[in-house]
C-alpha cells in the first residue's frame, strides 16, 4: 500500500464525512443564529429555548437526509472495498 493510496484514501474519507455532516450542522447553525436573534429582541435568556429547537431541527434533518447519506457511506465503503481488493491482489 503506497502513500499515494494511503493520502487519497483519508482525502476520500475527510471530504465524504464533511459532506455528510455539512447540511446537519449548517441548519443547526441556522437555527441557532434565528434563535439567538429572536433572544435579543425579547429579552428572554432562557438556555432551553435555544437546546430544544436545535435538536429538534437537527433530527428533522437527519430524518430527510437519511437516504443521502446512507448512499454517500454506501458508496465510500464500496471504493475502500474495491482499493483492498486491488491491494490484496
């Protein structure tokens, strides 16, 4: 196993796993920034009002985004599957 394979093997699974996770934290973020700005035109510093939303959010989001990411890993592992093949011939 070359270094070559080794660096485009971790850049493959870097890159797949930060377009998995980009959609999830993005709305995360976006939730967060409304709530924080609905915050500072009410006065209210409640900290549950910005948990609750959040998770709720991110749940909807993983729930959507399921099929998406099932086929990203799917096909991730499929390449990892076919590099050991070609390594181990």
């Amino acid at each position: 196993m070359s270094l070559d394979l080794v660096v485009t093997l971790l850049t493959n699974a870097f890159y797949t796993v930060l377009i998995i996770l980009i959609p999830v934290l993005g709305a995360g973020l976006l939730i967060g920034i409304l709530i924080s700005i609905f915050q500072a035109a009410t006065q209210i510093q409640e900290m549950t009002l910005t948990f609750v939303p959040k998770i709720i959010v991110t749940a909807i989001v993983i729930i959507i985004l399921l099929p998406f990411m099932a086929n990203k890993m799917i096909s991730f592992t499929r390449e990892v599957f076919n590099i050991m093949l070609t390594v181990v011939k």
